[in-house]
C-alpha cells in the first residue's frame, strides 16, 4: 500500500527558480557568484508575489492600498514597492499569509510569546517545509557531515526552532540527530549530559543559557566536557555577547558559532569561523534594512531595522517583514572566503534600556560585564526610574568572596567603560529557565 508520502513525493514540483538554480547537488548559495544569487532572488521574488496577490487576501489588499501590482516587480529594487508586514498585524491571525486551502497545512508553529501580545502562528505545507525549505544548502558555513552526531538541545514544542534544525541535521545533512530539547518534560540537563556522555557528539546546537546549564550539570556529574569530540557548538535563540561567547568557548573546549533566525523567518544569519557576524543566507532570504520611523531603505553600513523577504515560502509567503531587531549589512568579502554579505546585530527596537534620556543595548551591557573574571554566568539588569543608577543582581564565580569592597569595584570599573552608574547586588543562585533567560528585568514600585 502506497504512504501519503509517497502519494505526495509523486505529485508535487517544485517552483521553477528553485528548479533552475539548485537542482545540482553542486550549487549551493554560500559557493556561488552573488550576482547568480541575486539573480534567484529575484526571479523567486517575482513568482511569490504573483501568488501572493492572487492567492492572499492579506497581500492583496495592503498591495492596492499601495497601488502596486505583480508586474510592478521587475527587479530587486522593486522589493521597496511593496507593503511592509509588521508583528501586529499577525497577531492573533493564523491563517492571514496562507496563499494555499487550509487542507494544504501540513504544520502549524507558534511564537514563544517573549514578546508579549496575541500569539504569532506561521503555517506551513509539506512543500515549503521539505521541498523548497531544503533545496538551497550550506555545506560551507554549515559543514555538518553524514558522520556527525548532532545535539539538538532547542526547545520542540510549539517553536519553531527544534524542528527546524532537526530537519536541517536528518534530510538537510544526512547527519544523526539526538533530539534531547531543552527543558521540557523529560529534557533535564542532567539527563542529556548522560546521552553526550553515551554518545560523543560532534556538534551541539542550544541556546547559551542552556549551554551554561549544561556545563553546569556535567559539574555536578563529574563529566569533563573537553573529552567529547567536538568541532563546534552552535548558539541561537538567545542574545548573547562575544564576551559570553568566550566564556562558553572555554567551558566546551570548542568553538562556539552564532545562528540568527526567527519563528516567522526561519534561518537569516550564519557566522563563520571568523566570528566577524553572520552571513546571510541569501538562498533563503532577501534582507532589506530601513528607517524605523520613515520605512526608507538604508545603504549598506547604516544602522536599522532588519526587514525579510523569504525566497523559499510560496504557500504562506512572507514579504518584507519587520523583525524588530537592529543591525546594518556589509558587504566586503569575509576572510573565511564567503561572499555572502555579513549582517551586523545592534540589538532590538523593544529591548533597549531606557535610562536617563539615553538607549542602551542589553548585550553591550552583558558584553563589559562578562569581562569581569570575579561575574558569574547569571545575573540580570534591574532597571527602576525612581533609581539614579543600574543594578546588577548577580552570582559571583565560585571561588570569588561577595563584600562590599567588590561591589564598589566592579561598579567603578563599569562606570569608567560605559559612562553609566551601576551597583551590584550578589545573590548565591539566580533562578535557572528552562525557556528564554531574562537579563532584563523593570522595577517601579520601589526606589
């Protein structure tokens, strides 16, 4: 008897820009010319939005509100014609991007709600999540084997990030994947610490909270982490320093690489070994960067919001969407070779903190914090208006005494690097999460 799956592998086509540009087990976007890549782009660009606006009422509509039709978009740069999407207007809306039946959705991912509102759903068919999401590789800036043994400590209820590189490592890869999670039901740290034990892996994908956590359990297991073989840990769902970066890196015994992406956008960023930001996977993605307040498209090197075109969603298409993080794109060949663009991080429009009349990013914070040898791995900013300065509950390092004289110390020597009054409050254990760790928290009962 004949599986739906083999009903469904007999019965679809992929959409011709993905047809004609990576049907070759050789060509992959992080090893081709950039002008081939630009030019799928563009090409996918054109035929996703035919479809969106004669298959989605959402696009459709904020198209004719804008004047702007199908054959408006000719080129690349025609991609600023169309409407932005925002968060909200997504909010609470599942199916408002569907340009396919409902019967069609084979999956159905959620946002982790982190920041706040009506949930965000991102629909899925069988053909965007295999097919199509697959077809561009990155054998180069993600060089994971056939012979690999992959962690995947990432959350697999309702986000999408568990799933995500599950696929990745098993159809993607060709690798082994271990699907431990991160923090649910039976994913204790402990419990996966014995499977690394068991099974030596090779690479290890987490967040760098659940990274800390792990090292922790090993700790308290008397496992040494060193002994394992690996060649990298990747580190996503988190904002984290190079400073915490290090850290990790010295923990693991390996070197630790960053992933950016997002429930709605999927994969938009790939560091390399350089550690000099991510490469963006243009395969996958059109990356625009704009005025926050003006929607105008900014140059290569200016500072902005981060907006995403998916160049692989055909059935629930995703067009210039606006992510709320900060960053600006540079365009210079990376020294590991790659040509693919290097997207910069700044941050995020709603996480900065807000202190005496001046914004300041929470990783920057957490980067001249975390290079202070006596700061433990947990703490976290507690911001308060009645306040004239910054707290900083934290743990110290093991062998590190808390006194006064120390808390001074420290606050002296984060004042003189950043210009910011801070006083410390030193804690025997902050509280571990098992979702995404908080590093900023707001008091304004009490000054």
């Amino acid at each position: 008897m004949n599986s739906l799956f083999e009903k469904k592998l007999r019965s679809i086509s992929k959409p011709e820009p993905l047809v004609k540009y990576f049907s070759s087990d050789t060509e992959f976007p992080d090893i081709m010319p950039i002008q081939k890549i630009e030019e799928f782009q563009k090409e996918s660009l054109i035929e996703i939005t035919n479809r969106a606006y004669k298959h989605c009422d959402f696009y459709q509509k904020k198209m004719d509100q804008l004047g702007v039709k199908p054959e408006n978009i000719k080129e690349l740069k025609d991609l600023s014609k169309l409407p932005l999407t925002s968060k909200e207007e997504l909010r609470g809306n599942p199916y408002a991007l569907l340009a396919c039946d409902k019967e069609d959705i084979s999956l159905v991912q959620v946002s982790t709600g982190t920041t706040g509102g009506e949930e965000i759903y991102m629909m899925y068919t069988w053909e965007d999540y295999y097919l199509h999401e697959l077809s561009p590789g990155y054998p180069k800036l993600f060089p994971i084997e056939s012979d690999d043994i992959c962690i995947n400590s990432l959350p697999y209820e309702m986000s999408a990030s568990g799933l995500a590189f599950h696929k990745t490592f098993l159809e993607g890869c060709g690798a082994t994947v271990v699907a431990t999670g991160k923090g649910g039901a039976y994913s204790t740290s402990e419990k996966t610490v014995r499977m690394m034990r068991d099974l030596k892996p090779t690479v290890i994908i987490t967040t760098p909270s659940w990274a800390i956590q792990l090292a922790e359990a090993a700790e308290e297991m008397s496992f040494d982490l060193k002994s394992l073989p690996l060649k990298t840990i990747w580190l996503t769902g988190e904002g984290c320093s190079p400073s915490f970066r290090d850290r990790v890196e010295e923990i693991w015994g390996t070197q630790a690489n960053f992933y950016y992406g997002s429930l709605e956008c999927g994969g938009l960023g790939v560091e390399c070994e350089a550690h000099n930001g991510y490469h963006i996977p243009m395969g996958h993605a059109i990356i625009e960067i704009i005025d926050p307040e003006t929607g105008e498209v900014l140059e290569p090197g200016e500072v902005g919001e981060i907006v995403v075109t998916s160049t692989v969603k055909y059935d629930s298409p995703l067009i210039r969407f606006r992510t709320k993080d900060l960053g600006f794109i540079e365009r210079d060949v990376c020294s590991c070779g790659c040509a693919l663009p290097r997207l910069q991080l700044r941050g995020r429009l709603v996480d900065h903190i807000d202190f005496q009349g001046e914004s300041h990013s929470p990783i920057y914070l957490e980067e001249m914090l975390m290079r202070l040898p006596e700061v433990g791995y947990w703490f976290e900013f507690v911001v308060n208006p009645n306040r004239d300065y910054i707290k900083i509950r934290c743990e110290l390092q093991n062998n590190v005494t808390p006194s006064e004289d120390l808390a001074e110390s420290l606050s002296s020597k984060l004042e003189f690097d950043l210009g910011i009054p801070f006083k410390f409050e030193f804690v025997d254990q902050m509280p571990r999460s098992k979702g995404k760790t908080v590093r900023v928290v707001h008091e304004e009962d009490k000054p």
